[in-house]
C-alpha cells in the first residue's frame, strides 16, 4: 500500500511543480518575435542584353550553356519614395542551360553599379529562376549586396522582372533581349 501511495504523491507534486510559474503568475519563457526586414530602397533596373551565342537558332528548342553581357540604367527610391539614387551597370551572366521555352536556373552573376556619385556597389544573385516561353521570360531573383559597396552595404535583395527577346525559332535565334527588374534592398 505504501508503494502506491508514493507513486501518487509524487505524480501530484510533478504536476503541482509543473504548474507553480502558472500559479505564481511567472511569465513563460518569452519566444522571439520575427522581425521584419526593413526597406532601404526600391531600384529599377532597365537592360540590354547581347547573347554570346544565338538561342533556339534554326528552330531549335535544346538547352544550351550560354552567356548573356547585359548593360544597363538603375534608379532608386527611398522607403517614402523620394528619389535616393541613380547609376548605370554592367554584368555578365553565365547561363547553364538556355533555351527559347523552359525553364532556367543556376544564374549566379554579379553586377557592378557605377552610382551617378562615382561611387560603386556590387550586387551578387545568388539565385535566378527564369521561365520562359518564346522568348518573353519572368524573373525572380534573390541575392545580396557586398559589405564592400558604397551603398546598401550587406543590404539582402529580393527582385521580380521580365524580360524579352525576339527571334527565338527563327533560322538567326535570339540573339539580344530587353530586362527589367524591380529589386527590393532590405536590411
């Protein structure tokens, strides 16, 4: 009879010691609340892009490694959306797989800004999706800016663009397209 009745004292007390923060109105461990990124700018980027190598020429619709030299202009606004930057740029994308229709990933370029300040920054993507179908792709794309970068320093960046191209399927291929991204820096 003894053993039984210990066994149920101590059930009791563990719960009672459970219970005591609850009782003495101690609060419970406090979680984390997430906090959300904050807005240093919203950029536009406008482009220019030259393929290394024609895409989809002849008809074909084969993924194909390929780079893209792309060349640009860049403006920005503020949280408030006053005007806080402009700038031109320059990157060169090596492309995996390339093709008129489908799907493309692996774009881990880096893009130099030349600020209307003569000051420069580095944009590093470090990942690109792109679908595409004749010619005409969405983007979405996620990277960072360098700790080295005269502006928006270490800032993370998130943009969704499109861009388009003519002459995929035809005998020339896509041999240049037009870009524009709308990139989010946050800290």
């Amino acid at each position: 009879m003894k053993i039984s009745v210990r066994r149920t004292w101590s059930a009791a007390a563990a719960s009672l010691l459970a219970a005591l923060p609850l009782l003495t109105g101690a609060a419970a461990p406090a979680r984390p609340v997430p906090v959300a990124p904050v807005t240093d700018a919203t950029c536009v980027l406008n482009a220019h892009g030259v393929f290394a190598n024609a895409v989809g020429a002849g008809a074909t619709n084969l993924p194909v490694p390929d780079t893209l030299a792309m060349t640009g202009t860049l403006s920005c606004v503020d949280a408030s959306g006053a005007p806080s930057a402009t700038g031109t740029f320059e990157r060169t994308v090596t492309m995996p797989a390339t093709e008129c229709t489908g799907d493309e990933h692996g774009d881990t370029s880096t893009t130099t800004v030349h600020w209307a300040d003569l000051t420069t920054s580095t944009l590093q993507f470090t990942h690109t999706d792109v679908v595409k179908v004749n010619g005409t792709a969405s983007l979405v794309v996620t990277g960072a800016v360098t700790a080295d970068s005269a502006r928006f320093a270490g800032d993370a960046l998130t943009a969704v663009g499109t861009s388009s191209g003519a002459g995929c399927g035809t005998p020339a291929g896509e041999t240049t397209l037009d870009s524009t991204l709308v990139l989010r820096l946050t800290h």
